[in-house]
C-alpha cells in the first residue's frame, strides 16, 4: 500500500500518526467552534507541537523558508491528519498558514506586502472564483475588470467564498469576456478593505462552515496588482486547484481509513441474533469493498503526487483523484454509519460529521460531474 515511500516518508508518516492518535482523537469531539474553527487554545497546542516534531511549513519551497519537502509528503501528512475530526476540513492546517500557488508568482514588491506576510501568519488570503452563474463554467464568468489608466476597475459578485478572517484574496476576473476561459480571465490580488467591496450576505452549509457572497461595485486596484498578465487568470486557477483536488484525496484516504478502522472494531463487538455482525456477510462486503478502495485510493494519490515532485502535468491525474477517492471516502463514512445503526447518527461519535463534510467534498473543487464530463474529454483524446 505505500507506493514508492522512500524509509524517511514512512517514518514521516508513523511520527505524524502518532501524533493524531496520541494528540488530536482523544479530544477531537471539543476542538472546533460552532461554525467550525478550531478553538485558539487548540490551535495553539497543535501547532506548537508540529513545530516541535520538525512539521512546520513542510510544503513551503526552501527559498522561501519551508521545508520544501515536495507534495508526496504533504500528502502523507494530510492523510494522516485526516484521520481525526479535530481539525476543520478546511482551513484546518496546523502545519503553518496556507500559501496559495499564485502568490509564489508575484514580483519582489507584491511579495513583500502579500506573500511574506502569510507565510509569517500576519495575513490570511482568501480565493474567489465561483459565481452565481459560473461556479464549474469559469467561461461564463460575469465579474469584469476593465483597465483605466494605471488602474483596474472591478464590478461583479462572487458567492460560496471561504473568506473567513481572510485579509486579501486572489480574485478571478473576465479581462476579455469574448475569449473566455481561453486566455479571457486574469487574477488580481484585492485587498478586504478596498473601497467598493462588501461581504453583505453570509452562508451556513452542512458542514456547519460559513462561506460568504462578496461584491466588487467599482473597486479600483492598481495594474501591478494583477498576477502575471492578462489572460493568465484561468491557469492560475488551475494551478491552485490540481494540487486542492490532490489534496482532497489524501484526505479522503484518512477519512476512509479511520471509517473503515470504527467500523470493524464495532462490527466485532456488536453483537446480534447470538454472533458479532462482523459474521454477517452483508457487513463483510461493505468492509471489503471499502478495504479494496482504500488501496486503490492510496496509490492513486501517491503517484499523483510523485509525478507533480518530478515537474510533470498532473491535472488528468488531479481530475481522477478527486474523482475516485472523494466518492470512496463518501461510500466509507456511509457504510461505517450503517454500521453502526443508531448509534452512527449520534453527535457524540464522530460518524457523522465525517459524513456529512465528506458529503461537500463531492461539490467543492469541482463536482464528481464536472470531473467526468472533463475525463471524458480526455478519455476521446487518448482513444481516438
């Protein structure tokens, strides 16, 4: 099950499940506020304790003061953190703050005023990108930015943002709305307090997160805060969703690892009709079909994440990632609540928060369809 671990990632990987077994699940059922954040006092203690165990910035490049250990080892790190409801499943890192790829792409001056500050946790950055008519069709997207001199002008609405306690965020506006998403949208770096932006509506959804509508009513922004060029918005984007949707199935993997390890423990001792449900072949198959996942899912991610280390395209591989492994973990939190019956439903277990944030995780970073229906693209361009 451990595709090309080198024996430094395999103890990686023991260290870091260590820490979540012996720190974060004997008190993950108090860590996180009601809408989802995790408590100061925890974080806190988490995150002293990734810098004491060598874990700090470990995705951060070495120039910038990281530990540039590549993404194969991110990912270990998050599939084993996964395993524990302790943290928020997103914006739950306690292995430093999280560097959005775009802003490695600034100049020397935007990076003193947006990227150090992040990665000295002074600020947070926020990305926005889906619309009310353009979430999985960035081509039809309707917020503009018009050039006006040595400025930017930006008008339009974006909504489902993660933009809790963000400071700026990265916003994905059309430039050219003729050419679309073929080099029509660019990226701008816009800061909360810019005149013109509001956030006047909020969103609760299932996972008990907040996400917000944010507004842009003539903000204007200097040129030399828009990321690259014109045009290069829509990569942007990618960029920083291939390596989320990698992510996501790394996660997924721990997910369905700590399901799989609740549900046969309790179909052993569960006891019915004068045998352990775990006799039952109805109870078998679930967990075998869950088991045989788990394996495909974890060689899935490992060598996506191998060939994103050695510099090559990984967006085919991103799309099947997110694909197999978001619906696998979704399956397994499913079957682990059958499981358990009644007891699966309490909010004293943590079945059932897992299954319902993994539940969002079949919509966020492009839906299980979206995926497809661009596979299937690929899918004709390989079988012609």
């Amino acid at each position: 099950m451990e595709y090309d671990l080198s024996d430094e990632l395999k103890m990686l990987k023991q260290m870091v499940r260590k820490f979540v077994d012996t720190e974060l699940i004997p008190v993950e059922m108090n860590t996180l506020t009601p809408d989802m954040k995790l408590k100061p006092e925890y974080r806190k203690r988490f995150e002293d304790k990734t810098k004491e165990l060598g874990l700090w910035q470990i995705d951060v490049p070495v120039e910038y003061g990281g530990l540039g250990m590549g993404m194969l080892a991110e990912m270990v790190v998050v599939e084993e953190m996964a395993r524990t409801i302790a943290l928020p499943p997103r914006g739950g890192r306690i292995t430093g703050p999280e560097v959005r790829p775009a802003l490695y792409n600034l100049s020397a001056e935007m990076k003193e005023r947006y990227l150090f500050p992040v990665l000295k946790g002074e600020k947070k950055a926020s990305f926005a990108q889906t619309e009310p008519d353009a979430g999985s069709d960035p081509g039809a997207m309707r917020t503009v930015a018009v050039r006006d001199g040595d400025h930017y002008v930006i008008n339009g609405v974006k909504h489902y943002i993660n933009a809790g306690g963000a400071d700026f965020m990265i916003v994905l506006a059309a430039t050219d709305r003729a050419k679309g998403s073929h080099g029509g949208i660019s990226a701008f770096i816009v800061d909360f307090d810019t005149p013109g932006v509001s956030r006047p509506t909020t969103y609760k959804v299932v996972t008990g997160e907040v996400l917000y509508k944010i507004v842009f009513d003539d903000v204007r922004i200097p040129a030399h805060h828009i990321i690259l060029e014109e045009g290069k918005g829509f990569a942007i984007g990618q960029q920083s969703l291939g390596r989320a949707r990698i992510r996501q199935g790394a996660r997924a993997i721990g997910v369905t690892e700590r399901c799989l390890e609740l549900a046969s423990s309790y179909a052993q001792q569960r006891v019915t009709f004068g045998k352990p449900i775990s006799e039952r072949q109805s109870i078998q198959w679930m967990l075998v079909d869950t088991y045989v996942d788990l394996h495909m899912a974890r060689l899935m991610v490992y060598h996506a994440a191998a060939n994103a280390d050695r510099g090559a395209d990984v967006r085919t591989e991103a799309y099947m990632t997110k694909l197999f492994c978001t619906e696998m973990a979704y399956r397994a939190a499913d079957r682990c609540l059958q499981v358990h019956g009644g007891a699966g439903l309490m909010t004293d277990l943590p079945i059932e928060r897992m299954w319902r944030d993994q539940r969002s995780h079949l919509i966020g970073e492009g839906t299980t369809e979206i995926m497809r229906m661009v596979l299937a693209r690929q899918l004709f361009r390989d079988y012609r």
